[in-house]
C-alpha cells in the first residue's frame, strides 16, 4: 500500500479524488489518497501551487512531487524541495489551450471585434486575408506551444516558433536562442505567448522586442504575466504599434481593478482561464508517473530545475 498526498485545495480534492482512484486501480495499484497523513509515510506528493504545503523536509520517504500545473515558477526554488520534481503534461490541458489560443487567433486574424463593437453601424466591406497570408509566431514550442502550432498549421497559417534548443517540427519555421529571437518576431502579425516564467523568460516582450514585430500585430498571452513589460507593451497599444492584446495572466493576479489593461478597448483580460488540468485526463498521468517510481522506471516530464521549467 502506498500514500500519496494531494496538497491542494479542498475543492479541488472533491474533482480528483475519484478519477485518482480509478486510475490507480485500473493500474493494478493499492493507494491511500489522502489530504491529511503523516509526512514521513507518504510516498507521493500531488501539489497544487495554492496548497500551503511548502515545506518538504519531513517528506523523507516521498519519491516525487507530482505538480497539478503545467507552470511550476512557484516551487521550482523551493530549496526543501528535494525529490524529483514532475510537472503536469496532460492531453486535456493542452486541447483547452488549442481551442483557447485557436479561437483568439481566428478573432484577431478575422478583425471580429470592429464587428461585434461597432456603434457607429458602419458598414465596411474589407475582407479580411485569407489565413495563408497571416503569418503567426509562437513563442515556446514545448507541450502545449508546439501543440497550437499544429493546430495552426492545419488552418493554413504560415507558423514560426521560437524555443531554447533547436528544433525541426514538420510544417513550422523553428527558431531558438537569443538569436533566434528577432527573426521569430519580425514576421509575427499575431503573436502567441507560451514560455514558461523563468529568470530567462522574464520580460522577453519589452520596448526593443515589440519594435521588432511589424506595426498593427496583435498578442495574445496564455503564458505568464512576467514575459511581459507591462509598461513598454502599453506604450506599444497606445502608440497603435501593437493593434490588440488579449491578456489570460499577470504579474499580479486577479489583475487590480485600476490596472490600465482593464481601462483599454483594445486589451481583452481573462481571468487565467486559458485552459486547466483536466482530473480524467491528468490522473493518468499522474497514475503513469507513480507506476514509474514504484517500477523504477525514469519519471515523464520531470521538470529541469537549473533551466526552471
Ligand atoms: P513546456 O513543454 O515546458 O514548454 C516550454 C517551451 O518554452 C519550450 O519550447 C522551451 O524550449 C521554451 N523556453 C523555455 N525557456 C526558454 C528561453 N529562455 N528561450 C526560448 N524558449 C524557451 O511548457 P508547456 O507545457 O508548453 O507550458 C508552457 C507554459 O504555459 C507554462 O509554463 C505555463 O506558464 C503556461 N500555461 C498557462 C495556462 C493558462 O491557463 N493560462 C495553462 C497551462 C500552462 P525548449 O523546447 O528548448 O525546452
């Protein structure tokens, strides 16, 4: 038998709990799941960042830390943290954020908003290009970038990313490293943010950056708030050298009431709701990592602490 905390927050055990267990005993494996059992017998962590766990000393049998979210910048420089670290890699995360960044990209590549808001009535026949003609960039080529970056393709947008390492993906103009950086930008009439929040990440859209992309581009960012310069992005939308944003996260959240993002016609805030761990999907692979740790087997998507994600 083995025990494995779930270090979140009641409700989100009430979601869990259930599928948790089916996974589990359709894998053949005998566990407690529990949010309440004495540190020193518990084999497996699944942590939320919202849980008020943040000690991981008296854990001292724990075998992994299984994270709940995509984003680990919470616990990443958690120095009591010193078993293997998992973030969350789950096939219905990744179809919300598909649909999520898909249905934006489509909003701004069609103009639908100088529709739906239109109080003069104005009747203006511009057809809008076809999507082969839109060149989008998506910075962050991992889990779920690459992912939208497929989605992308399919509709005949020209796609270009941007990642650390180098990378071939089938379809997609890959760029990486500092260098990189600028040719992913300069064609980027619709850009999609999917970094993680790292030291390296942070403020990689800034006044020099925005500049290099071409005037009129609209942003989306499902990421983090910190990629952003708030200030230089707001210049950019005020001097009309950035169109549109539509903004899922922030540096605080929920955003503060007098945040200028919210005083802007052309900047959608949505509440960090881009897409979220989906409990079917993501207890098998929670349950697939703890099949790993009990057979010895290396962990799936262990996160790289020096890089931070
Ligand atoms: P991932 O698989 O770890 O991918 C991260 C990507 O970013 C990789 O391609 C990585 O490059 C690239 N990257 C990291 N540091 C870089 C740097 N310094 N320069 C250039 N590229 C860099 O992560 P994911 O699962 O796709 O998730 C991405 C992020 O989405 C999460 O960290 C989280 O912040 C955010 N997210 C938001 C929501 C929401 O609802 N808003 C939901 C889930 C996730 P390599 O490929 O070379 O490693």
């Amino acid at each position: 038998m083995i025990n494995i905390l779930f270090a979140a927050p009641p409700e989100q055990f009430e979601l869990y709990a259930a599928p948790l267990r089916q996974s589990l005993a359709q894998r053949g494996i005998q566990a407690n799941v529990t949010m309440d059992y004495p540190p020193a017998d518990i084999d497996y962590v699944v942590y939320s960042p919202s849980s008020t766990l943040q000690d991981f000393t008296p854990y001292t049998r724990c075998k992994a830390v299984l994270s709940l979210w995509a984003g680990v910048e919470k616990i990443v420089g958690n120095e009591s943290l010193t078993q293997p670290l998992c973030r969350m890699v789950d096939s219905g995360l990744r179809q919300g954020m598909v649909e999520w960044v898909v249905g934006h990209t489509l909003r701004y590549h069609l103009g639908i908003d100088q529709h739906i808001i239109n109080p003069d009535r104005s009747w203006r026949e511009i057809h809008p290009p076809l999507a082969r003609d839109r060149p989008v960039t998506i910075l962050g080529l991992g889990a779920l970038g690459q992912a939208c970056a497929v989605a992308l393709t399919a509709l005949n947008f020209p796609v270009s990313g941007w990642s650390r390492r180098s990378k071939h993906i089938h379809g997609i103009t890959c760029h990486h490293g500092s260098d990189g950086l600028q040719a992913a930008l300069q064609s980027a009439e619709i850009l999609i943010l999917l970094l993680p929040d790292t030291p390296e990440t942070e403020h990689v859209i800034n006044a020099q950056t925005l500049m290099q992309m071409p005037r009129g581009a609209t942003i989306i960012n499902p990421g983090r708030g910190p990629l952003i310069d708030d200030a230089a992005l707001l210049s950019a939308l005020e001097q009309g050298h950035i169109s549109a944003a539509c903004l899922d996260v922030f540096r605080v959240e929920p955003l503060p009431q007098d945040h200028p993002y919210w005083q802007l016609p052309n900047v959608t805030v949505t509440p960090h709701i881009a897409s979220g761990t989906r409990p079917a999907t993501a207890a098998e692979v929670l349950v697939e990592n703890i099949v790993r740790g009990e057979n010895g087997a290396p962990f799936l998507h262990l996160v790289d602490r020096t890089a931070g994600y």
